[in-house]
C-alpha cells in the first residue's frame, strides 16, 4: 500500500510537468485507451466480495458453533442448521437484499454459492418459517451467542481496551406502509410503525440489542432490563469500569440508585421541568461558566466563509430568527422523587438572540438539564448529551 501510495504520488507530479510542458492546448486527459475486456467462462465475479471474509470471522470467533448450541428451533436438519438460516439472513442483508424473496436470487447465483462454499441456501419460504418459529426465549438465545463470540473477540484486546465500556441507548420512530404488521402502532408523530430501543457499545459502535417494541410506547420501555444485560456482558468480558449514557426520555430514576450501587457511572439527561428551571434561576451568577465546545480541527487553510443566503431569505421574509449568542454551564445537588440519595445535576444555559426581519427581539433563555453520579469529571464533558446546532429556527 505504501508503495501504491508512492506511485499515485510519482504519478500526480509527473502529470503537472507534463502540463507544464504540452500548455494549454493539449489533449484531454482521460482515456480509455489503457483497459480492454476479456470474457471467459472460467471467471466468476460478484460485487460483495466481502461475504467470504465475514463467513470465515463468524467461524473463527465461535459464533456458528454458539448459535448451534444455544438455538434450539428445528428437530431435524434437513440439511440447514440453525447457524446456516441465521448467516443466510446476514448474507441477504449484506447483500442488498430488503426482503426474504431476496434470498432466491442469491440461491441462484453461481458466484455466491461458490464464494459460500454451499451448494444451496435456504429458500425464502424456509427461512420465513424459520423466522415464524423464534420466540421471545429464542431470541434471548440468539443473543446470548453473539455476546459469547463478542466476548471472545474483546479477550484479544490489550488492557487499555478494558479501562471503561461506555454504553448508549436510544430510540427511534421507524414507519411502515404495510397494513398487516403484527405489533405495529400509531406513534405520537402520527406514524404507523414501530419504536425499537437500540442498545450500542460506544468504544467499538458494536450493537449490543436491538428490541422491536410498537410505535405507541414511550421511549423508556424496556429499557432498563436492556440496560442491565449489557452491564451484565461488559462486567463478565473483564472492563473495569461501565459508563451508561442517555437523552432525557432515558433517566429512569427508579433505576439510579440500584445502578449507583452496582458501581455503574451514568451520564443520562433530564427533563425541564419545572422546579429544575426555577432552581437554576435561582442560582447565583457566580456559579455559571463559560462553555468551551471543542473547536474542529480544520487539516487546510480556513477559508473565506461563503454568503449566507438563507439569513438573507429569513430577514427579507420576516420570519423569527433564532441564534446561540454563548453558553453557560452550572451545577447542583438534586435527589429525584423516586431516588433514596441526591446525584450531580448539571445545567447548560443557553442565552439565544431573537430577531424578526430586521427587529431586534428580547433574548430568550433556555435551560438543559443532565443528571450523573460522577463526581470526578468536571461539567464539560456533559455537553456531549442532547447538543442542539448553534443555529436553528
């Protein structure tokens, strides 16, 4: 790679002497005089040429042999085991494939099979009534093999890796146009679908659980047990420390106190209610700070900033403005109603400018509220939590 690097580096100076040398009156540049094309029976080609290398990892790591342990959903193997309609679905996925009719177009590429090492996969109408037959248990199963194989992909890691798992969850509104899906709702957005929890493994972006939940519930649903069982993998793969982090729907504080107790760190937000605002306004100014953001590192010259054409169109139209002027970060100790002892409340106070065409408004103020059981880090590092763009309407 190295060396490929030199030559494109060889190659780009010699195209500017040559420039240098023929003028403006040259030819153009790019051909196609270089490449020619050749058709032989013998040669096979696909365009996920990645799906071997997975296949091989998924092997290495332990999980076709976890799945075939702990998945227990077929009576006989007439040929497929469980761990084959799994990678089957990974496959269709990787692939490109939406749907399980998807599949028969991979059982009838030659190339694909080859590159498998099969000589069939399954058909869509078994694999969907392999889908049919999974339970909420079975899932569990499935999703305990695949924290066995992560388990044995973290142990090769050095130490440093182990310092501290820091865990994210998040919901999100997907819709769906279908009529006839079981367990879907109306969510308060007024979509038809579904609302899944999704727990990740910040260090390495790994998705530790995904729940499909309908689109009506409130984004907490279910997500403390989800919760749970990723401490539970984290603390069993040997990390010395867990770190939970949430927007304000997720500060479930009938949870806190147990987490607290467990040795578990958080860092959730918290909903502006509002006791929360009149606690803030009355702290004294003497509390508040300024908060620095990190500044992004730009790697070229910084460039002269271009015409903002929609401040333009806002100012010309009339329309209400809003921008963040500056930020102010305070804090103080706050006992939630369900809790037993006090936790670290840190409030950002945002101080916005409000203009209408070219009328000068009152600056509107807002406050964002975090809640955290770590005293050791100082209350910058919560601007990571719920930011907003400095600009918006």
């Amino acid at each position: 790679m190295a060396r490929r690097k030199r030559r494109v580096l060889k190659r780009l100076e010699r195209a500017r002497e040559q420039w240098f040398i023929r003028g403006l009156d040259s030819t153009s540049v790019i051909g196609s005089n270089a490449i020619a094309y050749e058709l032989s029976d013998r040669a096979q080609a696909i365009c996920h040429g990645g799906i071997g290398m997975m296949l091989k990892l998924a092997r290495e790591t332990g999980l076709v042999s976890e799945i075939d342990r702990r998945v227990q959903l077929l009576k006989v193997h007439a040929p497929y085991q469980e761990s084959d309609h799994v990678m089957a679905h990974v496959l269709n996925m990787m692939c490109g494939g939406t749907r399980l009719e998807h599949l028969e177009l991979l059982r009838n590429n030659e190339a694909v099979l080859n590159a498998v090492g099969a000589d069939s996969i399954p058909d869509p109408t078994t694999a969907g009534d392999f889908c049919r037959r999974f339970t909420a248990e079975d899932l569990d199963s499935l999703t305990s093999a695949i924290h066995e194989a992560r388990r044995n992909v973290w142990s090769q890691q050095p130490k440093e890796f182990f310092d501290e798992a820091i865990i994210d969850v998040d919901g999100v509104i997907v819709g769906t146009t279908g009529e006839c899906k079981e367990g879907m709702d109306i969510s308060f957005k007024g979509i038809w679908g579904y609302h899944p929890l999704l727990v990740s493994f910040a260090n390495t972006k790994e998705v530790l659980a995904i729940v499909n939940r309908p689109g009506n519930v409130h984004s907490a649903e279910e997500a403390a047990r989800s919760l749970d069982q990723a401490i539970d993998v984290c603390t069993k793969a040997g990390f010395r420390r867990v770190r939970m982090r949430g927007d304000c729907k997720f500060s479930q504080t009938e949870h806190l106190d147990r987490w607290n107790e467990q040795g578990v760190t958080f860092n959730f937000g918290y909903e502006n209610r509002p006791n929360l605002k009149a606690l803030a306004e009355d702290l004294p100014e003497s509390a508040w700070k300024p908060l620095k953001r990190s500044q992004r590192t730009i790697k070229t010259r910084e460039r002269a900033k271009p015409v903002n054409v929609k401040r333009q169109v806002i100012r010309r139209r009339g329309y209400v403005h809003l921008e963040l002027e500056h930020e102010d970060v305070a804090e103080f100790e706050y006992k939630p109603t369900a809790c037993h002892r006090g936790y670290r409340m840190i409030v950002v106070r945002k101080n916005i400018s409000k203009e209408q065409g070219d009328s000068v408004l009152f600056d509107e103020i807002r406050y964002l509220f975090y809640i955290s059981n770590d005293g050791n880090r100082t209350p910058a590092p919560y601007r990571i939590m719920n930011q907003r763009p400095a600009r918006f309407w």
